[in-house]
C-alpha cells in the first residue's frame, strides 16, 4: 500500500553540516543554522544530501546530523532525509534512522561506484533500501552530473507501481523536456522538485512543483521574488530576478565548488566552519575576494 504523498512547495534548503577545524562534525551549531536558514522563509530542509557532505561523512555521523537537524527545525517544516550510499546496507541503517526519527520523506542517491546501466536494477536498489522505511516517502535523488548515473526518469515513474513508497523525484540536471514530462506523467502524479538554483526559472516554466538547492540557504529572498514574480505572470521581472541570483552564484563559484558555497554561508549566513577534505578552505586571498563579490552583488 502506498503511503501518503507529502507535497513538497517552494524552496527547500539543502543544509550544510557544520565541522570544526579539526574535522569533527560540530552539532553545537545546528541550531543557528538552521534557524538562520528558516528565517529566510524557505519551506522545507534537505538533510545530508551533497551540500551537506555526505559522502564525505561516516554513516554515524550522517545520523547524528540528521538527528541534530531534525530537532532544531522542531515541526516547523518538513524535513527530507537523504539515505543514498554505495553499500546499500549503510542506506538501509540510514533509512531506518531516518523513519524512526520521525522524517517527513527520505531522498536516495543511486549507488555510482559500480555501473547502473537499467531502470530495472535502479528499482531493485530503491526496492532494498525502501522496505527498512516502509512508512516513510521516497525521493529518487537524480544528479547525472555527479553520480554518472543518467536513466530515463520518465522510466522509472512508468514502473513505479513496484515502489509504493515514490513520492516523486530530486531532479538536478539541466535535461528540461524530462523534467516537463516527469511533471506532467498521469496529471502530476508524482511531487517533482528541481535541483538547479540557477535554472530556478527554467524549473518553475516546466511546472516543477518545487526546487532544493544550497543557495536557498543564504538567497532564499533572491529566488521567492523570482517565484512571486512567475506566479503572478510578471515573466520579465521573474528574469530579471533570477538573473541577479544567477549572477551571485557565478561568482560564488568563480572561487571553487562546495568551498566557495561553505564559505558563503559563512559570509551570508552562519559560519559552518570548513569542508572536509577532499575539498579545501578557501586561502585567505580567495576569501577576501569572494567576500567583495558578494557585497558588490548587492550595491
């Protein structure tokens, strides 16, 4: 029996998890971000997901920060779990956590390390993870660009029936005319979020019903004047919005990937202390200059 459908709208904020210098996950400051990031009036949290460092973090530490989280946003939103990992058993403990913790939804990356060539061993994958969380909605977590893995989505929302808990899809890739017909599949059957903050405009012109992102973070007022502008059928002031978003995450990330996000946050928001290696502080040079981008971008 499929379970209840959570209708996830608006922004939803992919968070950071906060380290210390040394390395060690730094729960003490959970709460300020994430009031910080609620305060910015997004609608929802994506916990552990690639913003978050997740494959960067031990399956422990992945629950103790969901769990951190999910206390911290007390109710307020819903919170989406994200439980993808390369062994399937880590993400079976994951969603298990994660259902037990009382999630709204959890999210699933596909194993990437091995190649997934069909729709038919993706489904086997989701299939194993999601009867440990059989009361808990699932979000097939689509980011081709990172993971290798680019199926037919529209594929797996045909052969969905064997996957009662599908709410819907993460979709982060530029591949528009999949997204529209994913939006589109039965009459909007299934809950499709975008997963391009620079493309938000694009998103909300295919229908998507919402979008994750981390830059919802620290610009969520950036991307709701995009979103108020499209709903009111402004189209040239939703551009115009989204291009001055668009333009401050250019140069964010003129100044590396997830450092230069990271330490955006730091800049914009609440200081989340450094990346974990692989990625690298930004040096002090970078920093400053990213910092006067950042201030210029508003002038």
């Amino acid at each position: 029996m499929a379970v209840a459908t959570p209708l996830l709208t608006g922004l939803v904020a992919a968070t950071f998890t906060p380290l210390k210098h040394a390395g060690d996950i730094d729960l003490g400051k959970v709460p300020a971000a994430c009031d910080f990031v609620l305060g910015q009036g997004v609608a929802g949290l994506f916990l552990c997901g690639s913003t978050g460092e997740s494959p960067s973090l031990t399956t422990e530490e992945r629950m103790q920060v969901a769990a951190a989280y999910h206390r911290a946003v007390a109710g307020r939103v819903p919170v989406v779990v994200h439980v993808g990992h390369n062994s399937l058993s880590d993400a079976r403990t994951l969603a298990v956590h994660a259902e037990q913790m009382g999630a709204d939804a959890i999210a699933v990356v596909p194993p990437s390390y091995f190649p997934l060539t069909s729709v038919e061993v993706l489904i086997d994958c989701l299939q194993h993870i999601a009867e440990e969380a059989p009361e808990t909605p699932l979000y097939y977590y689509h980011i081709p660009p990172v993971t290798g893995v680019d199926l037919s989505m529209i594929e797996l929302l045909e052969r969905a029936d064997s996957l009662p808990t599908l709410a819907g899809i993460k979709f982060s890739a530029p591949q528009f005319e999949d997204l529209k017909a994913c939006v589109e599949y039965e009459s909007g059957r299934y809950n499709i979020l975008f997963g391009c903050d620079e493309l938000l405009l694009s998103g909300l012109m295919a229908g998507v019903d919402g979008a994750v992102g981390s830059t919802y973070n620290f610009m969520a007022p950036h991307y709701l004047r995009v979103i108020d502008a499209f709903k009111s059928g402004k189209t040239d002031e939703a551009k115009q919005y989204q291009a001055v978003a668009t333009a401050r995450v250019e140069e964010i990330l003129r100044h590396g990937g997830h450092n230069a996000l990271k330490a955006a946050m730091g800049i914009l928001g609440v200081d989340c202390g450094p990346p974990r290696l692989p990625w690298k502080s930004l040096s002090a040079t970078s920093l400053a200059a990213l910092e006067k981008g950042l201030a210029d971008g508003d002038s």
